[in-house]
C-alpha cells in the first residue's frame, strides 16, 4: 500500500489563500482528503496555517501539482510517499 501525502504551509493566509484554493480547485479530482489547520480562533486569526492532502493519481501529476503551490508566493509545499509492505 502506497500513499501521497503533500503538506503545504501558508505565511500569509488573507494573501495567499484565494491562490492557493485555486490551485487546489483545479486538482480536486486528485485530493482524496484535506485538512486544513490553523492557530487562533473567532476575532484572533493566525495568519499562518498548514494544509495536509491525501492525493490519488498519476506521479507526474502530483509532482505538478506540488511545483505549482510552490510556486505561489509565501507557500511552501512538500510530499511525502510512504509505503507498507
């Protein structure tokens, strides 16, 4: 059993969320689970926030799809494969 997981860091939340849903919308079909987290609640936002994905898919898409979060300002986003025998 193999599986993706891409955990995605944010700097500045009210900047770059909009950019960041937009990539993510364009790979729906791939994101089997996302959780996105962030410290602070109601009034007292934190403008940094995480977002895990369980991806399903083709490679070559997965790598796209991280080099292209990477590529928006104040994203940083990383995948990792792990596997069981």
């Amino acid at each position: 059993m193999k599986k993706t997981v891409v955990a995605i860091l944010v700097s500045h939340r009210n900047q770059a969320a909009a950019n960041v849903q937009k990539v993510l919308t364009g790979w729906g079909c791939m994101i089997k689970t996302r959780l996105g987290i962030h410290e602070g609640t109601l009034d007292n936002c934190s403008e940094k926030g995480l977002i895990i994905l369980d991806l399903v898919g083709e490679e070559e898409k997965k790598e796209e799809l991280v080099r292209k979060l990477n590529a928006l300002s104040g994203v940083s986003a990383k995948r990792v494969d792990l596997e069981l025998d």
